[in-house]
C-alpha cells in the first residue's frame, strides 16, 4: 500500500510552527550582499545601522507609537524585540577611549560643561528606558564604519540563543 498523502505523520500546531520573534538566519551570500549595499550606499551612521538592519531582517519602527512615547523619543525602536537602538556620534556622546572623541583645546571649560551635560543625558534616558523593561543597545559612530563587524555584532545579539551577553550597566557598549 502506497504511504499515505497525509505526510510525515508529525503534526506541528500552527501556533508553535513559527515563534514570534523567530525569523531566518540570513545565507553567507545573502549577507555579503548587504555589506556591499552598506558599504556603497551610506555614509551616514544612523542610515548604515537602519540598513543593517533591515539586511538582518530586524523590523524596526522610526514613527511608530513606540518612537513617540519613550523617553527623548529614540529614533530607532523594535518593538518586537523590547529594545531601543541609539546611534551616539563618538565626539558628542563621549565614547570612552576612542579616537574620535577629541577634546577642543579652545574654550575648553565650554566643552567640558557641554559634554558632561550630553554624557548625563544619556545616562539618565538610558535608565529610564531600562526602567520601562526596554533593552537599550548603543551602536557608535565608529562602529558603523566597520559594517561587517557591526551587522555580526547585531546578528548576534537578535539571535534566538544570543552568545553575546549584554551589560546592564549605564556604560554599555
Ligand atoms: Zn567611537
């Protein structure tokens, strides 16, 4: 007797077939395909990381209700995953030891009282995200001109078993 049309006899409840938050790891050529269109078409940091992005099929709002009504509205949200993606320019935002984080010799008292201003800022907006149960992921400013590392960074922290484990504390990276 012919096997039965009814398949492989392992029945899957369409409820559990696909997680809600599951989505397809992306092909080695599927992947070099988005790190050319990174590196060809964007300068901007915050465009490289909404690119990456949408190559690692990570759905994210910029208008959305969520960008709206969080604290100092981020620009980045995806909501499916509770997070919150800030994109800090180096020299602004402070980024701790790295080389794009100058210090004006001129009027340096200015900068100072700027800078410890930005970098309070940050601090209290990430704590109160943290507070609202949102993961809060920082990309900076010289991480986007490494796309490749910064799409494997990324990929590994939406993983569904991520290996990458993030801090907690205010300086994040
Ligand atoms: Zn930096």
């Amino acid at each position: 007797m012919a096997r039965s049309s009814k398949g492989s006899g392992i029945y899957t409840p369409p409820s559990l077939a696909v997680s809600n938050i599951s989505r397809d790891p992306l092909s080695p050529e599927a992947r070099s395909a988005l790190m050319k269109r990174v590196r060809i078409r964007d300068t901007n940091p915050e465009q490289i990381v909404r690119r990456i992005l949408h190559g690692l099929r990570l759905r994210f709002t910029v208008t959305g209700p969520s960008n709206r009504n969080l604290p100092s509205r981020p620009d980045i949200v995806l909501p499916r995953w509770r997070t919150v993606m800030l994109v800090h320019g180096c020299f602004w935002h402070r980024h701790h030891g790295c080389r794009l984080t100058t210090t004006p010799s001129n009027r340096a008292e200015f900068w100072q009282a700027k800078f410890a201003a930005n970098v309070a800022r940050d601090a209290a907006q990430h704590q109160k995200l943290r507070a609202l149960g949102w993961r809060v992921i920082t990309v900076w400013e010289c991480e986007t001109r490494d796309p490749v590392s910064l799409a494997r960074k990324l990929d590994r922290m939406f993983s569904p078993h991520p290996r990458t484990k993030l801090c907690r504390k205010s300086k994040c990276t």
